[in-house]
C-alpha cells in the first residue's frame, strides 16, 4: 500500500472541482490548501471539513469523524482510505452566454414579427463548498466552467427570453429602441438569477446583457431598415410617401415616348394628380407644367392644343401660328456687372466687353455666370440641368425636363444644400457634383 506524504493541488482558471487521484492516506499526510481554495475529505459516504488555506496534517486528532473507522493500532501509523476534493473559490468573471435560437417576438412600435437575439457575460465564484460538492459535482473527479455553464444555461436562457419579452410587449419597447435598456434589464436579471444558483452554491457576482439585436440577414429585419431609410430620406428632403409617388407618376407620364393625344393627356394626368395632394404639392406641378410649356398654341383646325414651339398640328398636321412675343411696356436698362455698359433689356452680351447677360427674373439685375442668387435682391437664380441641359428655376427641387433630384447633400455632414452650392454651408466642406465627377 503506498503512503502518501503531501496532498495539493495547483488549480487552473477554468476547474471549479478537482479530486485527488490517490485514495490511501495515512494519518501523517499533509494536506496543503492554497489561499483560493478549500478541501473536503470524503470518508465512508461523510464529508469532513471544508479546511480553508493552510497546512493540516491527516491524523484522528483533526478527522473526528474517522474515528469510528480508526481502532487497529499499527505501531502509532493508521493507515486509512479516504478521497480529498479541491474547490476552486477564485472568480471568474468572463463567463460567456448567448440565446442560441431567437426568440419570434411582435414589435409594439411597427407591428411586425422581429427575431430577438441576446448575448452577454457574467462573473461567478463558489462561495459553498459543500453544497456545490454535493448538489453539483457529486462523484465525478473534474468539474469545469463548461459543465458548470451547460447546467444553468436553461435557467439563464429562460430568465433573459422571459424578461426581455416582457420588456418588449408589456412595456411597449421597440426592438430596435431596447440598447437603451441594457443596465435595467441585466440588474433585473442578476438578482432573478442570483437566488436560484445560490442553492446549489454559486454566488452570481455579476451578469450583463452586452447586446439584444435582431440577425442582419432575416428578411423581414431588411424590409424594416429599407422603411426606415426611406422615411428618413423622404423626411430631411422635406416631402411625404403620397408625395413622392406622385412625383414617380408624373415623371413615367413625361417620360412616355408614344406621340399624339395620349401622351398629352398621360402627362396632363400626372399633373393633376400633383395638384390633388395639396397646396405646396401643386404649386410645384404647376412650375412643372410651365416648364413643360403644354398648351401653348391652339390648332385652328382642329382645336387641340400643341406645344408652343410646335410648328405642325400633332393630330391633324395642320400649320400653326408661331406665338410672337409682345415688346414689354415696361422695358428696363441692363448695365453689365463687368464694366458698367447700359444696354435695352433683352440683350445677349454687353456690346462693349462681350460678356453675357445673366439677368435675375425678378430685378433684371445682371449677374456673374454660375451665381446661385440675385447679388441685389437674392432671389434664386435659374440654372440648367446638370443631366439634361433644361434650364430650371431658381429653388427647384427636380428638373422639369428629365425630373432629376436637385438638391445634394454634404458629403461630411449630410447637410441638404441647394444644387451647385460649392460648399456646405454648416461645416465648409468643398461639395461635388456630377460634373465635378466626370471631369475627375
């Protein structure tokens, strides 16, 4: 029978429980317990101890319970079998958890069936030797942190599907708001949990939710975000969801090639629809349809109406009176911003230096060429389009001619600026255009 002189044990992080390999003892060993461990010894189905940190020798004098099982003298040895169990008390607090699965769960907020997730960690410590050996570890000689997971994952898993549901529904949370109430619902959770893994030994130091999410490549957390995205988009360009399918109607209506009646009255349509959504919707329909220039000039022939600079009846092909324009009583003087020359209104360039008039539409006030603004009364200037070479009005939103989007955004801070604006207006930033782009 071999003697066994010392008995310890160099624990790692990740055993909780870890029993001797050697059953035969004498009274002479030496147990020795570091500072972050405890032993139990096991004799005849009893526990004897925990012994906390330090040195004991094995002998009746200390193991009262042997001895019942100690009356054979053996020359002052007693030679005795008995198992030694070390309990790791150290914290460990890294200790990962998860919901394998997501839980289906309908959004107050959108209404929808979202999959939740939830992922965390927490932080345990074995503050009850004997019950955590007995009501856990039983007769298995190792017993490590997977074990230990596996055996409360239930309970976790239970307690955080439980609580965030009724966080959820209960108090109205929306899915996608819930990040907000991470610190509630992981305190509400430590103490559920903590009373429960108190009975078989184990001290729940700490427990965190670090993330309730819904899986990026579900369809219906796609179709959600796509939503969002577009009501923010529609929002800061300042129009509604009624708004921009009309603006979809009305540029398939001007885009249609087909000729004759039909392509007039398509048009035609989509306007009116624009001036069915409301005042500010039909003011900008309205802008459109002059730009358009529809019904300009009349056929004498057949009474349908023709663009203006249409030259042939579209129906009947019947010549048409080509509109003239009528000499304005209220002529004004043109002087050029460049050297000062006067000229009569309606002039192309200054007959002295040559440059061209750019003049604002309300004050006539000539201006430098590509200027967004009236240098006198700061009216929006007209420009043309970047796509389509249609000049547009000043403080347009989208070209009459091919229905681009006029406005851009800032491309450091998403501030919307005017079209052509050449730097943002809140942080400085020089802005790009398309035409910037194909030149680069």
């Amino acid at each position: 029978m071999a003697i066994v002189d010392v008995v310890k044990w160099n624990a790692n992080e990740y055993l909780y429980a870890w029993k001797f390999p050697s059953e035969e003892l004498s009274t002479w060993t030496q147990l020795i317990v570091a500072e972050t461990q405890e032993a139990v010894l096991m004799k005849e189905g009893q526990a004897c101890g925990p012994f906390k940190a330090g040195r004991y020798t094995l002998d009746t004098k200390n193991l009262p319970v042997l001895t019942s099982f100690l009356k054979i003298p053996m020359g002052g040895r007693t030679p005795f079998t008995a198992e030694v169990w070390f309990v790791n008390k150290m914290m460990t607090l890294d200790v990962k958890w998860g919901t394998p699965d997501p839980i289906q769960l309908q959004d107050p907020k959108f209404n929808i069936m979202l999959p939740v997730r939830a992922f965390g960690q927490c932080g345990i410590q074995i503050n009850d030797t004997l019950a955590f050996l007995l009501k856990l570890v039983g007769t298995m000689p190792v017993f490590d942190r997977n074990q230990l997971t596996s055996y409360f994952r239930g309970v976790v898993l239970t307690r955080t599907k439980d609580l965030i549901a009724k966080k959820i529904i209960k108090d109205g949370i929306s899915i996608l708001e819930i990040s907000a109430h991470l610190t509630e619902i992981s305190t509400a959770l430590q103490d559920q949990l903590k009373v429960e893994l108190a009975e078989f030994g184990v001290n729940l130091v700490n427990f965190f939710v670090n993330s309730i999410n819904t899986p990026e490549d579900d369809p219906a957390v796609a179709k959600l975000k796509e939503a969002l995205a577009r009501k923010a988009e529609m929002g800061i360009l300042g129009f509604t969801y009624q708004q921009q399918r009309s603006f979809d109607t009305l540029e398939a209506a001007a885009a249609n090639p087909g000729a004759g009646q039909a392509g007039v009255m398509g048009a035609g349509m989509g306007i009116g629809m624009g001036f069915g959504i409301g005042g500010a919707m039909g003011s900008s329909m309205g802008q459109m349809a002059q730009n358009l220039q529809l019904g300009g000039t009349t056929c004498p022939k057949c009474g349908l109406s023709n663009q203006s600079v249409a030259k042939f009846c579209f129906s009947c092909g019947n010549p048409l009176a080509q509109r003239t324009e009528q000499p304005r009583e209220d002529s004004a003087i043109l002087v050029c911003d460049k050297c000062g020359t006067e000229s009569p209104e309606g002039s192309k360039f200054c007959p002295k230096c040559g440059d061209p008039f750019v003049c604002c539409p309300k004050c006539k006030t000539d201006n430098k060429e590509g200027s967004l603004s009236c240098r006198k009364c700061g009216s929006p200037m007209p420009f043309k389009c970047a796509k389509c070479g249609t000049e547009v009005a000043g403080g347009a939103k989208f070209c009459p001619g091919c229905g681009k989007q006029l406005l851009q955004k800032c491309t450091k801070c998403d501030t919307v600026l005017a079209y052509g604006t050449k730097f943002c207006s809140e942080c400085g930033t020089p802005c790009t255009t398309e035409e910037d782009n194909k030149h680069a």
